[in-house]
C-alpha cells in the first residue's frame, strides 16, 4: 500500500506507501528512490552544496520564510528542484530552456530606479543554480555550457528574474550592488539562494491518496483488504493497481516512497523514490508519475538486498533530542554496519540533514525491515500528538496465557500450533521469542528512545511473536504495528492492520488479538 500525504509547511509535503497479502505472515514496506539515472546535478549521492547546517527549516519550521527586502528592495529565495517534466518531453526541466508552462522556478524582483544599474556576483553552488533575465537569457550560474556565469550587470529597471535549482538543498549566495548613475554604491546586499531538501513523509501528515496492488486469487489474495480500503476512501482517494499490470508483484511499499518539497512561493515537487528492487512494480512509478510536478527518481544501482526495499526506510514525527528539533521527524533504517541499504541513498539522505537518519540493527530478521517490528500512530491523548508501535513479546505471552484452553486456531497449523495450549506449553518457542525481546526488541526500544526523545509513555507495545524462518526471525503472526494511517475527504483518519487470524471463525468479532489491539489504540 502507498500513501501519498498532504505537505505541512513550506518545505514538506508527505507521502506512504505500504503492501499487504493476506496469511500469517504477510508483510508490509515502504519505497522510495529519487532519480539517479536522470543526470540531474548532485544525482550521484554526493553532497551538492551544503555548506554548513544552517539548512532552512532545520529546527525552526517558519526557517524556510524568506528574510525582510534588504536595501535593494530584493528578498533572498527558497525554491524547489526544478526536476519535473512539464512540457513532457521525457527530460526534466533543468535541461531546458525557459518555457511558459514551467511552474518551479522562484522569482526576484530588480529595483526600479531610473539611471541606476545592479551588479550581481554568485557564489556557491552555482553548477546547480540559474538565473535568468526576463528575456529568457541566463545571467548567472549553469548557461547550458562552460564556464560558468558568476556576475552580471543590469539596468534597475524592476524587471523579474527567475532563479532556477537543479538539485536538493542548493545553496548560493547572490550579492547585489546598486550603484547610481554615477557608479557609486547606493545599496549593498547578500541575499541566500536555497533549494528545498528532499522531505519524506511520516504518518503525522494527512494522506492524500493511498495505492495497493490488488490480488483477486490465489491463496494470498487481498479482495478482503481492498475492500476494506475501498469502503472508507473515495475513489478519487484509492486506486487498486491490479496485480496483472505490476507482473504480480504486491510490495508496493517496498519499490516507491514519496516526498516532497515546497517553495515560499507556492511550489510544490513531490519525489517518487524508486527502489533498485527492480521487481514486477518497477516500471510503475514511471507510468504513473512522470510528468509535470513529479520526479520519479533511483538513488543507487546494482543487486539489491533486502534492506533496499523500503519497508526498511521509515520516518519519525516531529521529535526533539538533545536539544535539537526535527520539525519534520527523522530517517530510520535497518542497517548492520556491513550490510544495509546500497550505498547512495542513505548518504544521500544525510545530505539533506533536516531528517537526520539513524540506524537500527534489523539484522535479526529474515527480511530485515525496520516497518516488521515498528510504526508509528497518530494519538491525541499523548502529549506529543503521536505514539511508537513496537513490537512486544511480553504482551503476546500474556495475552495467550490469558485464552482458554485448546482455543483453536487454525490459521496457524501449518506453523506448528493448531490450538493456544500448543503455544502455551511450547517451551522452547516461548524461550526464544523471550531471547527476541531481550537481543534485539529491548535495545531497539533503547535506541528509538536515544534518537527521538520519547519515553515510555509514548510507546504502545504491540503483542507480536516471531518463529524461525531458516534465514532469520519472520514475524509468526501478520506484523500489526506494519499498519497504514489515512484519511478520507471527511477528515477521519482511519487505522488498516494486518488481521492477526487468532480465531477458529472468520468473524474478527471473535479474535482476542483484535480485542487487544482495539483496547491499545
């Protein structure tokens, strides 16, 4: 399943993604990959110029507003990448010339004085910075061609420059002199030219539009699921993508994740990461997003690995550590030092600083992603607006400890347990589910707690329990906390979990897993 979320200040906006089937031990997954074969400026991973981290909207939401008119009258700017395709003609803007229907460039206004001139001198990273005269002719930064324009000199005639950026978090400082018609300085400025970072979405955020694969047959179709969607989300809110057109592949969460990036003067770029997975859904994101306001972008190549896949990238809500704010949350991912997601998209991440990543050691599980065993809720009793979901063994012995005997469950049968009392008196299972918490749960929570601020009083511990799956731990119930938060038209936000099948009848009335989850949330 894939969220796509509304942005919540001028540098954000948010999207989730998340794929289900049906079965006890369906999984879900988030995607995301930015553009690294478009040969955009900075598409390499590499850090395109940030030159310190004073980045706009780092730690102060209202950052990313534009300082007071200097004395020449002109404002500094913050933009966003100029990397969509508006006059789809399958190359993102920034490789084009200056065209009427481009809508992602920033404007700045020259002072009007009769007889005057501006000097203007750019500095930083002006290989991916333009700006253009208002007769379409480049004046500074990257003209198509070597060298490099770094001044120019104009009339003070009040007419409109356009400042366009090729990257994330583009940095250049545009000094401008005024002088009169007698060459003396009349004003002297240093305005700041930014491009947004690359935001990805958390589940804080209101959904704008969900997408899942829709499996009609077979023993993992989702009819039930889909429904379940499709009963509280507008058509114009959900769309099914039908198995057939995706070669069967059902992780939508684990090809795409979706962020945003907003300018001051209402721009708006959503990024659709495309993961190196490279499966069934890889050429959707093309299909479905290419175009004007959308960059379909791959941050790496080569084999992939499990942790690529982005039910291993997740973000936090807005949290404070050590007096530091993340007004827009932070990155987390499962990553074991020496083996992890591929080595692009996680620096690249670090670059746009204001999610500032954080690993967790995943390395315990079959799959190894971070959504298994984590999520987060929106919560209005809590103090902080929001909860973790995280995975507890604790809570799943003592809620199986409190069923009645040879309760049958037949979901579970081929796993090795036909009724609770085969879980129940299983020793060396709840041995190692016991071993789980305390390797790996216990010092996950730890380390959520070290990176995000919370306390316990902002967790809810989900009953989970894991068995063997020869590669790793596979989560032996469906992953509850790997839920999708969305909200329809009417602004009612809705919880979708996995089905955790603890019951002998088809009526989830009847299911105590159910009972205990409606009681937590």
């Amino acid at each position: 399943m894939h969220l796509r979320l509304r942005p919540l200040t001028l540098v954000a906006l948010l999207h989730a993604t998340a794929a289900c089937s049906g079965g006890a031990n369906g999984d879900d997954d988030i995607t995301i990959n930015p553009g690294a074969d478009a040969g955009l400026p900075g598409d390499d991973g590499d850090d395109t110029g940030t030159p310190d981290a004073s980045v706009p909207g780092e730690g102060d939401p209202d950052a990313s507003v534009p300082d007071e008119p200097g004395d020449s009258g002109m404002r500094s700017v913050h933009g966003v990448v100029n990397a969509d395709d508006d006059n789809n003609n399958n190359d993102p803007d920034w490789y084009d010339q200056v065209f009427a229907s481009d809508n992602d460039y920033s404007t700045m206004t020259l002072p009007d004085l009769p007889g005057h001139t501006v000097q203007l001198s750019l500095s930083g990273d002006t290989d991916s910075l333009r700006v253009w005269s208002s007769t379409g002719q480049v004046l500074l930064g990257d003209n198509f061609a070597q060298p490099l324009l770094t001044s120019a000199s104009l009339p003070a005639d009040g007419s409109q420059l356009r400042v366009e950026f090729g990257w994330y978090l583009v940095h250049g400082v545009l000094d401008v002199q005024v002088r009169d018609g007698g060459g003396s300085m009349v004003s002297n400025d240093s305005l700041d030219l930014w491009s947004a970072p690359l935001i990805l979405n958390h589940h804080g955020q209101p959904s704008e539009h969900v997408y899942v694969v829709s499996t009609p047959s077979g023993g993992s179709n989702n009819v039930a699921m889909v429904a379940g969607y499709a009963s509280v989300l507008a058509a114009s809110e959900f769309t099914a993508v039908p198995d057939s057109q995706v070669g069967g592949d059902i992780w939508m969460q684990d090809e795409i994740e979706f962020g945003t990036s907003t300018g001051d003067q209402g721009q708006r770029l959503d990024t659709v990461v495309d993961s190196i997975r490279n499966r069934g859904l890889d050429n959707f994101p093309e299909s479905r997003f290419s175009g004007p306001d959308y960059y379909v972008g791959t941050w790496g190549s080569g084999q992939a690995n499990s942790y690529d896949s982005f039910g291993n990238l997740e973000v936090t809500p807005p949290v404070s550590v050590g007096g530091v704010d993340y007004p827009f949350g932070r990155v987390y991912y499962g990553d074991i030092g020496n083996e992890g997601p591929n080595g692009t998209v996680g620096p690249f991440l670090e670059t746009q600083k204001v999610q500032d990543p954080f690993t967790l050691n995943t390395s315990w599980l079959c799959v190894g992603h971070v959504d298994e065993v984590s999520s987060w809720i929106p919560d209005a009793s809590s103090a902080l607006g929001y909860k973790l979901l995280i995975a507890d063994v604790p809570a799943a012995l003592a809620l199986i400890d409190s069923l009645p005997n040879n309760l049958s469950i037949p979901m579970y049968s081929s796993h090795g347990f036909a009724t609770s009392n085969d879980m129940k008196f299983d020793t060396a299972f709840r041995n190692m589910n016991t071993d789980i918490q305390d390797d790996f749960l216990t010092p996950m929570v730890n380390a959520f707690k070290a990176n995000t601020g919370i306390t316990d009083a902002d967790i809810i511990r989900m009953p989970a329990l894991f068995e063997d799956a020869g590669c790793g731990m596979a989560a032996l119930m469906p992953g509850t906390v790997n839920l999708i938060v969305a909200d329809n038209a009417a602004n009612q936000r809705h919880f979708f979990l996995p089905d955790p099948f603890f019951r002998s009848t088809q009526s989830q009335a009847t299911d105590p897993f159910i009972a205990k989850f409606d009681q937590l949330l």
